[in-house]
C-alpha cells in the first residue's frame, strides 16, 4: 500500500457550530464519529493512517457563500484540501468562479437535497457550463440523505443527463451513486466517465453488490472516502485494505492516486 492515502469526502465546522451540528445530526439517527472540527478530523487522520483529507460544508442560503468560503479557504493546508461551496440561488459570475479557482479550490461540493434543488434543473446550468469551462470538478451527494424526507433531488438517471449535458465536466458522485439504490446507479452510471466515491456506504453495501461494481467500473474513476465526522475513519480505512477482491494496485488508485490526480498532488505533504 502506498503513503499517500487520501479521504475525498470529509466535513468540518467552526468550532463555535460543530457540536451543535453533530448534536443535529445525531437527532435524526447519524451518530458521529469525532467532533466536527478541524483538529478533531486531523486527530482522526492520524489514527487511520490518513495524510490528505478533502473537505467541505454546505450553504443553505445564498448570502453564506462568501463567508463560508473564506471559512474554507482558511483550513487550507498541506494536509486539507477544502471544496467550495455554491448556491444555486447566485447567478452566475465566470468571473467569481475563476477566482475561487485562482485562490487555489480545485472544485466544488454541491448537496441538492439540502440546497433545495433538481440537480438537472436548467437554471443550474450555466453553473455547470462555467465550472466546466474552468476546469473545475463538482462533488453531487446522489441519492437519499438519510437526514432528509424524499423525494430525492439527485438520482442517478438526473446524474447521467449532467454528464450527457457537460461531458467535459469532471462529475464526482457521493456513496457511490446513492445509497440503497445501487441497482438505478448500475443501470445508469457504471462504465461511464464519472467518479464515484465509497463515502458512507463502503461498510454498507452487499459485498457482492460493491464487488460487481468495482468489476465494471473503471478502477480509474473510484475514490476512497468516508464522510467523517458521521462514519470512522479507521474502520473504513481497515475494512477498504481488507477488501479481498480488489488488487493492491486497485487499492492504490482508489485509496490515493486517482485522488492525487485529480487535486494535482504530485508529491505528500512533508
């Protein structure tokens, strides 16, 4: 297994909200695993073995972006990529995206269940045309959100007319194109150009279920991640080596280089 592992889907708060946040969560059934801030997820890094964490935080109304974003950028570290954040409420500026670009986030983190929302909604499209244009990669939760009522806002059939309607757009899709709707995800997604990372749901799903999809997806395009602080990390770090039906140059890809390519690591952090 090679050094450099890296987790593509964690979250962090403000010290001064975090507790409150995990308190929320745990209200609707999502206990945590460390406590939400930045030196809880490092600590948490440490005992799995983890070197690169990429975080991020959702808004829920527009006049957040900016703020949050400059929360984002201060967490920024050789070993804390953050995502920025969006709203789907903002219009669309080329130029504000590019400067989030140039302040050095590689791409964003969008939640339409939270955000409120149809992921293939038109009026998201110049979003996407722009983050596309700009080389920037966006990270949808798909499917349902255990926190959240349905009807789900990012299945994997709105997903794919994303990827028709962008090609060029580097699509990232949380737990594996849903959670417990793993059937819709194969039927739609699986052999296409889109990522799709283990956050959540890698302990979850039918063994079998996860073996058939690492066999017809391009190994090229999974990404480790856990969700931390709601699962932890070290039990999913453990269990994703254990893996018997992955090669350990399969493990190395999911684990850390497909990542690295995509955030442009070329070397860890020293």
């Amino acid at each position: 297994m090679q050094d450099k592992i890296i987790d593509f889907h964690t979250h962090i708060f403000p010290s001064d909200m975090a507790a409150k946040t995990l308190e929320d969560m745990d209200k609707r059934s999502i206990p945590s695993y460390s406590d939400g801030t930045l030196p809880g997820l490092i600590h948490s890094m440490d005992t799995a073995g983890i070197e690169i964490s990429v975080v991020s935080r959702i808004t829920t109304r527009p006049d957040q972006v900016e703020a949050i974003n400059e929360w984002l950028l201060s967490t920024k570290q050789a070993r804390i990529h953050p995502l920025a954040t969006w709203h789907p409420d903002l219009s669309v500026d080329p130029d504000t995206i590019k400067r989030l670009k140039d302040q050095g986030f590689k791409g964003f983190k969008l939640h339409p269940d939270y955000q409120g929302f149809i992921v293939d909604d038109k009026g998201m499209f110049p979003f996407y045309e722009v983050a596309q244009t700009e080389g920037m990669f966006i990270l949808f939760h798909a499917g349902l959100d255990r926190g959240l009522p349905g009807p789900l806002n990012a299945p994997p059939e709105r997903l794919l007319k994303i990827h028709e309607a962008f090609p060029d757009l580097t699509v990232i899709l949380a737990h594996m194109g849903g959670e417990e709707i793993y059937d819709r995800t194969e039927k739609c997604l699986l052999g296409r150009d889109i990522y799709l990372d283990t956050s959540f749901v890698l302990r979850k799903m039918p063994l079998k279920v996860l073996e058939r999809f690492v066999n017809r997806h391009p190994i090229e395009r999974f990404l480790f991640g856990t969700d931390s602080p709601w699962v932890d990390q070290n039990l999913d770090m453990k269990f994703f080596k254990s893996l018997p039906f992955l090669t350990e140059a399969a493990k190395e890809k999911i684990i850390g280089t497909n990542a690295a390519q995509l955030l442009g690591i070329t070397e860890g952090p020293h």
